[in-house]
C-alpha cells in the first residue's frame, strides 16, 4: 500500500486572484510572486522543462482544451508553463487570448528557422502560464520543410535552449505540445522533441478507434527519433454521467490501456466548451465548476506520476 498522503486537488487549493492577471500589471505580478500557499507534495525544484505532446489524430477530442486547462491548472499550483501552439487552426492561442495581430513570431517561425522560440514565447493573462502561438501559415510547414534532413528535429532543436538557464528568462517546468489533428510531421516533430505523450480520448463509442495507429505511431518515433520516448497517459474527456455509453468507454479504455488511463476523468461541462470564446481557461472562466475542479484534479495526478516517474 502506499501510505502517502491522499493528494485532495481541488480549486480550494487556489485562488481565482492566483488565475488572472488583474487589471494594474503590479497587482498581476504582485499575484505572480505571490501565489496561494503550494502544498510541500506539489513543490518542485528547478530542473530541465517536461515536455508532453497533447496527441491524438482524431479532431474534436479534447486535445487543445485539454492544452490549455491543465497547463492553466499546473500554472495554478505553482508550476512555469510553457504552451507551444503546433495547430495551424491556433486554437490554443485564440483560447487564451491570443489575438491574431499579436502573433507576430508564431511557431511557423520558429520550426522554419526564422526566429528562436523564446522570441515567440508570449505571456498570456494566467501568471507563469505562456505560449507559443500558431498561425495559419503552419500548414506550409510539411511541403516548404519536408525534404530538409533535419525536418522531424526542428521542434526538439528548438526546445534545447530552454534547458539551459539564462538570465531574466523564464525556467519552465512543463511544455504542453498542442498538436494538430493528423499524424502529420508536425505531430512528429512533437514526439521528437517530447519526454512523454499525453493522449486525450473522448468518452464515445469510437474512443479507441485509431488508437493503435497512434501507438504503433509512438513506437516508430521510439525506434527512430527518440528512445526516451513513453506514454504519459491517457486522459479521457467530455465523459457524461448520464449516458451509459460513457461508463462502457471508460471500462474499455481501462481495460485495454490499463494504468496508463488516469484516474481523473474530464466531465462534459458546459462552462468548458464556452470559456475559449472569452479567451480564457475555463479555470479562469468559472472556477468552481467541474471541468476546472477536474482538470486540477489532472495536474495533481500528473505531477504525482511524474514523482514516480523520476524517482524510478
Ligand atoms: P481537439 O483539440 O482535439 O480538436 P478541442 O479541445 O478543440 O479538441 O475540443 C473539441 C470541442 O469540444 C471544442 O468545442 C471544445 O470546447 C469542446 N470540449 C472539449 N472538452 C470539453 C468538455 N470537457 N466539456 C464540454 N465541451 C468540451
Ligand atoms: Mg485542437
């Protein structure tokens, strides 16, 4: 048995004043430094940036809301988070509100050589939350970058500056990959350059469809881009307590992926699915509603399996 301390995450952990950058920067930074006391279990020492890709080739499924709630959520208990917006569409970034015009250095940029990523890094209104915006012109990624020999590389090589400090710049802890919905060189670049993946899958009756296509996918980049790489884990989304079908998927999803399936569950909340239009995390959005309480709940379980992670 493990006798540790039950993690007991929920938004009474945080604040809203810890979420949003009011409306004097002082008061933001003020917010920023200090934040609502992190419990010991959730504190973490400075060391090289975590980097998860947010995968599934299936649209719709929860993937950049998942990008954007649970970084807002690790952001929340204390942790420097780093989104990169790999998503021509730029969901993440519109999201977080991240207005198009402000998308001057985007990651098509920085995949094409054109600037280094910490120049696209923008902050968005979450204290130590921040991201990598995308534009539409990611789509030209594959075609103007295909032949070059370095083209699965581009994002990994790009990330290798941020793990090594440098004066006034941020240390982050997590880097979220929001990726495309396609197993597309993009997606690639993301495993590439990624320690973990993290799979969204959602609660409905062809869930685990193309599932082992992203696995075998995962252990072709394993044998030919990344050794490192593994299966953080799958999260399942949009589940609806009143559908008998969501229960079946959950019990098959676990069945056939095991404790690779977190024990978080992401409810279908409305106040998730309104929160991108006012370009805030739903945390920000509505606190205490159940999506956010969730994916708190998620952070929490990632933050306890990434402990076992290192300490095995
Ligand atoms: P993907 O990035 O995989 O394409 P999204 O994160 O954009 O998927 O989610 C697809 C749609 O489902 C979006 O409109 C989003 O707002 C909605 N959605 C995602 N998660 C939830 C949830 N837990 N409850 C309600 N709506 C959700
Ligand atoms: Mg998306």
């Amino acid at each position: 048995m493990n006798d540790a301390p039950a993690l007991q995450p929920s938004s009474d952990l945080i604040s809203a004043s810890v979420l949003e950058s009011g409306p004097a920067p002082a008061a933001a930074a003020e917010a920023a430094a200090a934040p609502e006391p992190v419990p010991a279990v959730l504190a973490q020492p400075a060391r090289a940036p975590r980097v998860l890709a947010v995968a599934n080739q299936k649209g719709g499924v929860g993937k950049t809301t998942t990008a954007i709630n649970l970084g807002t959520a690790l952001a929340a208990i204390g942790q420097e988070v780093l989104i990169i917006d790999l998503d021509p569409q730029g969901n993440a970034s519109t999201g977080l509100g991240i207005d198009r015009r402000n998308r001057l250095c985007s990651t098509y940029d920085v995949l094409t050589g054109g600037s280094a990523l910490r120049d696209a890094i923008v902050a968005t209104g979450v204290p130590r939350l921040h991201i990598a915006p995308a534009t539409i012109d990611l789509t030209g990624f594959e075609l103007e970058i295909g032949q070059a020999s370095d083209r699965a590389f581009r994002l990994r090589d790009a990330l290798m500056p941020l793990r090594t400090p440098a004066p006034g710049a941020t240390d982050f802890a997590y880097v979220l990959v929001d990726c495309p919905p396609s197993l597309n060189l993009l997606t690639v670049n993301a495993m590439a350059a990624a320690d973990a993946i993290l799979v969204p899958l959602q609660c409905e009756f062809f869930a685990l469809e193309g599932l082992s296509q992203l696995l075998k996918t995962v252990e072709r980049v394993r044998d030919q881009l990344n050794p490192k790489l593994t299966i953080h884990g799958v999260v399942l989304t949009m589940y609806d307590a009143r559908n008998n079908l969501s229960g079946q998927v959950v019990a098959d999803v676990r069945e056939f992926m095991g404790p690779k399936v977190y024990e978080t569950v992401i409810p279908r909340n409305v106040r998730v699915s309104e929160a991108p239009s006012y370009g805030k995390p739903v945390l920000v959005y509505d606190l205490k509603c159940s999506g956010s309480e969730a994916y708190l709940r998620l952070a929490t379980e990632i933050i306890q399996r990434e402990k076992e992670l290192c300490a095995g």
